[in-house]
C-alpha cells in the first residue's frame, strides 16, 4: 500500500465470499466445507497474479489487494475469478474434503460460486477503510443475488 502510494499508482482491494457456505457446511459436513475453502483458495491463488496478495480473513471469505491496478482491470480480475470458481466441478468427499475434479458422478458434484467486492485506495484509506469499502461492495452483491462482482462507489468511480 506504501509503495502505490509513492508511486501514486493505483491499488485495489478484492474481497472474496463463498456463497453459502454455512449452509453447505452444515448439510455437507465440516470436512466438505474445509475442502471447498482449500479449493476455491487455490483457485484464486492461480488466478491471480505473481503481484498479487492473497489472505484468508475467516473460513469462507478472502482479501486480495492488487497493486498497481486500476478499478477496470479489478473489475476484469474479479470477474475472471468469479467465472472459474462457478465453472469449476467440485467431487464432494464428506470423508476428506471436497476436491476440484473432471469425470465425476453427477449425484456427487457440487457447483460453488462466490460473490466480490471491490474497493480502489483513496488518499485517505488505510487497510481498514479499504477493507470496509470492499466488504460493503460485497454486500451489495450478495444482496443482488450473489455470484457477482460490485465495485464501490467512490470518488468519480460508479461503475457496478
């Protein structure tokens, strides 16, 4: 954050949500739920890149900050997140997790999304103020029905 600031580049903070994922737990067992974290972990940690930051805040939910990148191109990171984790079939293990699989039953697969939230750095941000920004924008997402991304309205920016 230090540095987009001396440089004044942009920064963008992503956070992450399993959709669901209490209610999945519960009807699927805890060791279901940890292997959808660690999967959906894991694919955003391959879609993101080597610039990029990644950390868990609690079990079903993420932040990445994104430096050097401008709200569109957040937008277009999110996005790309979003489609593969929804794209991805999931083989449910209730013995030992959930892992990311091909030729699977269909009685056994699962398909996951998640919702986001964008924040851009303003002057006056710290990583707090950004997460609470970003944490918002996911609320409006969840609240449009989820599985989607929403950037938050700041300054000039008003895209969705």
């Amino acid at each position: 954050m230090l540095r987009c600031i001396r440089s004044k580049s942009p920064l963008c903070m992503l956070v992450v949500d399993i959709d669901h994922f209490k209610d999945f737990s519960i009807a699927k067992g805890h060791h279901a739920g940890d292997g959808v974290v660690k999967a959906v972990a894991q694919m955003i940690a391959k879609k993101l890149r080597t610039q990029d930051l990644l950390a868990c805040l609690v079990i079903d939910r993420f932040a990445a900050l994104l430096p050097d990148t401008p709200p569109d191109v957040a937008f277009k990171i999110a996005e790309r997140l979003r489609e593969a984790v929804e794209n991805a079939l999931l083989h449910l293990d209730t013995n030992n997790g959930s892992h990311v699989a091909g030729n699977i039953p269909a009685a056994q697969d699962k398909r996951i999304t998640i919702s986001i939230g964008i924040a851009t750095m303003q002057p006056e941000d710290s990583l707090d103020s950004m997460l609470a920004t970003a944490e918002k924008a996911l609320g409006q997402s969840k609240e449009a029905g989820r599985n989607q991304v929403k950037i938050a309205a700041t300054g000039s920016l008003l895209q969705d």
